[in-house]
C-alpha cells in the first residue's frame, strides 16, 4: 500500500505545481491586461470628452468608437492567445 501512495504522490506532485504556476501565471497576466486596457479606455474617454459634440457625432456616425472598442478587444485577445502559447512551454 505504501508504494502504491509514493507512487500516486511522485505523479500528483508535480501536476499540482505545474497547475498552482499556472493559475499564478494566468492571475498576474490578467490583472497586468486589465490595468492595461483601463488606462487606454480612460485615455480614450478623457480625449473624446474634451472635443465638441458635434464633432463627436461624427466620428461616431463614421464608427471611430466602435473601430476602437473592436481593436481594444483585439489587442487584449491576441495578448492572452500568446500568454496561452508562451505557458504551454512551460
């Protein structure tokens, strides 16, 4: 019975630190993309605030604000689809 326990450890040891770095990994990662993505949409924000509403219109009538909302989303799935690639490395 005792083999069978040292066996079962010396499998599941390094499992649980492979998941633990990961989960490490992937908080650190998400918490760094979403400061990120804050800042640049609080950027954004205050920019377009400052211009006239009028003109605001029509950069929102020519989709800028949506073209940016899609292209923030982008920006922040590519980051997590090479964070996903660099940890299967590990």
């Amino acid at each position: 019975m005792g083999s069978i326990a040292l066996w079962l450890r010396a499998i599941a040891a390094p499992l649980v630190k492979y998941v633990l770095s990961l989960l490490g990994f992937g908080l650190v990662t998400y918490a760094g993309f979403a400061f990120m993505h804050d800042q640049l949409a609080s950027a954004v924000q205050t920019i377009l605030s400052t211009i006239d509403p009028s003109i605001y219109q029509i950069v929102a009538l020519a989709g800028l604000v949506d073209g940016l909302g899609i292209w923030m989303g982008a920006l922040t799935t590519a980051a997590v689809v090479l964070s996903v690639k660099k940890l299967m490395i590990l």
